[in-house]
C-alpha cells in the first residue's frame, strides 16, 4: 500500500506539468504572426485556390487571408469564389 501512495504521489506533478505543457502549447497555437510580429485575424475568405510567384500557376490551398498568405510567402494572389482576385501586397 505504501508503494501506490509513494508512486501516485510521484505521478501528480509530473502529470500536472504535461498538461501545462500542453496547455501552454495550444494557447500559443491560436494566434498566427506575420514577418513583422503583426498578429494576423483569422477571418477566413470563402476562396478556390492562391497563386504564389515562386510557384507561378501552380493553384495552391487557398489561405484564409492575405496577412497568413504572407505567412508562407509575398505577393500571393487569392482567387475568391465570388470571381473576385485578392492580391496580397509584398512587403
């Protein structure tokens, strides 16, 4: 009996220090920083696919917005399903 209570009692803050570990992990996770430390929204536009220069017109996974386009790469190019054309500004 005096082996559980020792080894449980090892076991709880080794416990509780992984899942702050993990909590700590997904908090950082929720926001996403551009180049220049801005913090960008996460307001997702409704888009077929984005065009980046370095891969000419290779249709990529639509970002979704200019600020986490900016994430991967300058001067993408979002294709909206509205017919409409984003194009993210380079920096």
């Amino acid at each position: 009996m005096a082996t559980i209570k020792a080894c449980s009692s090892r076991l709880v803050p080794v416990a509780l220090l992984l899942c702050g570990l993990i909590v700590m992990g997904s908090i950082s996770g929720l926001e996403a920083k551009d180049k220049d430390g801005k913090v960008c929204i996460e307001t997702c536009q409704e888009a077929y696919y984005m065009t980046c220069p370095s891969t000419g017109n290779a249709k990529l996974n639509p970002a979704c917005n200019c600020c986490l386009a900016s994430l991967k790469e300058d001067g993408c190019t979002i294709y909206l399903k509205d017919g409409t054309v984003e194009k993210c500004p380079r920096t």
